[in-house]
C-alpha cells in the first residue's frame, strides 16, 4: 500500500473520530465530508489518495460524497429536546446547580416532559368505549340474538298465525281486550262481559307521546290499536316458517308482544324491525327495543346485521334496561252501570256460547273494531261467544251492528 493511500485512509479515520464526539452521526457526516474534499481534489489533480481517477468520475464521487454528508446532518438528533432543561438549569438558584449539571437528571426530566404528552391520547379511548352490558339486560341479550339474512316473505299470510286474539293466557278473556286492560286507565268494562270487553279508557300512547280517549265503537276502536312489537311478517321471514300452527298461535297472541298504541302511528309501522322503525316518542324507545329483544330471544327467532346494530345502538344509550316479561291480565270489576237493553235483545251474560235459541242473533265485536252479527245459519254462528243478543237481524242492526258476509 503507497504511502499517499495509508495517509488518506489514516485521515478517513481521525474525521471520524473526531465526529464520533457529537454522535454516531456527526461520525458520518465527518467521514462523507472528508471523502467529497478528497474527490474535489482529484477533479483539480485528477488523482486522489486511493488512486487515479477522471476528473469526471471524481466529480461525481465529490458530489455523491457530499449529498450523503448533508443527509447524515439532516438525521442527527436536535439538541431542542434538552435545550429547555439548560435554559432552567441556568436560571435555577445556585443551591441547585450541583443536580442540574449532572447528565442523569437531565435524561430524567426530559422523560418527565413528555409524560404529560400521552395523556390526552389515551383520554378518548376512555369516553369511546361501549357500556359493559350486565348479564340479564337487553343490552347483553341483543349479543346472544343469532344473526341471519331475512328469508323471503313468499307464503305469508296472517291466517297463518291462528284465530285473532284467542284466550291463550285462560283468563277467560280476549287477549285483545287483555291488552286493553293492561295499557289503558281510566277504563271501564262493558256489562255484561264478566269484566273482560273494555268500553272506554284513556291511552297515554308509548309510540307517539300523546294521549287518546278511546271508546269501543265501529267508527271509533281504531284509533287505538293493539300492535304485534315484532310483527308477523317480520317474525315469518325470521324463523316462523318453520314452526307449526300452536306456535304461531301462541305467538301471535302474546302479551308480551302485545302493545296498545295510537291507530296511525301502527299503520306506519307496518312490519318493520328496529333496523326500519323506531317509535317517534324517543324516550320509549330503550322500553320498546328491549320488548322486541325479549320477544325473539323466548322464541328464538333470528335477526339481520342491520337489525342486530340497531338494536344495539339504541340500548347502549340505556344499558341498564331489563329484559320485559309477560304480565297475567285478570279480568276487571265492571265499572259502570249496566244499562238496559235494546227492546227485543236477549242478556248475552245468560246464554251460553253455541246454545241457538236463547241467542237467536249473535252480536259480536271483531278484532278490527266492528260490530258483527251472526245468524244461526252463518259460517260463525255455533263459534261466536256473544257480546249481545238479539231476537233479529233488525234489531241487531239498529244497534249499529252489520250482517257478517259468510
């Protein structure tokens, strides 16, 4: 090796010691420095200290050398870190400055800086975070709900889901009445109906926020309607379709999925989940997701994803609600004074259901709110339980009822 090389690579090593006082990247920096000023040598010489080499060749070497220096600057660590720490240092009294020169308490107190830097990160994931759902609520049954796609409502019809608002809880009375009972106050009870037929009441509606003065009549039943909380179309195209006819019956004649509403506002509903209606009164709306999660949990019927969400997202706003169950509904002392019959009916109270004779016109109160009559040689005659009776048709008729079309 020429002497001329030995002295460059002796110099390569003492540039880089020297830039090893300031760090591994003052090393570097000190090293690519003195390589582009021995290749801009070469480019005035044409030679440097590891051999001869083109002027253009050297040139470039200059220049790469050079740019790699720059970088090597770029990259060292800024002294800003620990600048404030020296500028306390130098203002703290003299009694301290025994501590603050020593390089251990400066490293400590620029981690003691940057600790307060984290906090506000971490503060968030606190207030995002879901409510812990408390095993016996809705909220922690919507998570047991088994998810699914909605199966086609092809085959559907209500006849499927049994006769309407037939006595399964055996209370003796209907279960639409049941309902009645149980959401309206101020009701009385028609005579006659051993406590059962509700003739008037108040409805302070859950849907709507509203209250509705109900009275049983053709032109007036409606404005209070009894809604299926999770309708039978929904609950056909979730599971249903696979139960038999005592299941559906069962089912759609259950309190717990029974609810007195206002007319309109279960018109609007239609058969829609939670994922397409919510009730517009937004402060029943935790009581009535809660009855809807109840409900398909005790008949193990599926939900959608959308549906699943939905349902969730409404009960993290109350994750304390409790999962409803159904309430036994006894029938009620009547509560207003019997009032006597139209000239020619019969007292309904004394004629037992399917006798003919002592009944021989049957007036009955639908599930839709009409007054029906019936006639021994009518389809519905021997099955009717009659809430009047009348001796004729006239007369069944003159007290707003209509003839029944089968």
């Amino acid at each position: 090796m020429s002497r001329a090389r030995v002295m460059g690579l002796v110099g390569l090593a003492l540039c880089a010691a020297l830039g090893l006082t300031s760090g591994l990247h003052g090393a570097v920096f000190m090293a690519f420095l003195y390589l582009a000023i021995s290749a801009g040598w070469g480019v005035v010489r044409g030679r440097t200290w590891w051999g001869a080499m083109p002027r253009s060749v050297a040139s470039g070497c200059a220049g790469v050398a050079l740019l790699l220096a720059v970088g090597a600057a770029a990259t060292a660590p800024s002294d800003g870190d620990v600048a404030p720490q020296a500028t306390a240092s130098a203002s703290a009294p003299p009694d301290v400055g025994v501590t603050t020169s020593t390089p251990p308490d400066v490293s400590t107190e620029t981690v003691e800086t940057r600790e307060p830097e984290t906090a506000p990160s971490a503060a968030p994931e606190s207030t995002d975070a879901e409510p812990i759902a408390r095993p016996g609520t809705a909220l922690a049954a919507v998570a047991l709900l088994e998810v699914k796609g909605r199966a086609p409502r092809t085959g559907y019809d209500r006849d499927l889901f049994g006769q309407r608002w037939v006595d399964t809880d055996r209370n003796g009375c209907d279960q639409r009445n049941d309902v009645l009972r149980r959401d309206l106050t101020s009701f009385t009870v028609k005579p006659g109906t051993n406590g059962c037929v509700v003739a008037t009441g108040v409805l302070a509606d859950p849907y709507g926020g509203t209250t509705i003065d109900f009275e049983r009549g053709q032109d007036t039943s409606e404005a209070v309607q009894i809604d299926h909380v999770v309708a039978l179309s929904d609950a056909w195209q979730k599971g249903a379709q696979q139960w038999d006819a005592v299941a559906r019956e069962q089912f759609a004649n259950d309190t717990l999925n029974l609810l007195a509403v206002d007319g309109p506002l279960n018109q609007q509903k239609g058969d829609g989940d939670a994922a397409t209606w919510l009730p517009p009164n937004t402060s029943f709306r935790c009581e009535y997701v809660a009855r809807q999660v109840a409900v398909k949990v005790d008949y193990d019927l599926w939900v959608t994803a959308a549906e699943q969400r939905a349902m969730a997202d409404v009960l993290s706003r109350c994750p304390e609600e409790d999962l409803p169950v159904a309430v036994m509904v006894e029938p009620a002392e009547e509560r207003v004074a019997r009032t006597p019959a139209p000239s020619g009916s019969v007292d309904a109270s004394t004629v037992t259901p399917g006798s003919g004779g002592e009944c021989p016109v049957k007036g009955n109160h639908s599930s839709s709110g009409e007054w029906i009559y019936h006639v021994p040689s009518g389809a519905f005659y021997d099955v009717t339980d009659p809430e009047e009776c009348f001796a004729t048709p006239g007369e069944a008729e003159a007290a707003g009822y209509r003839a029944s079309k089968r």
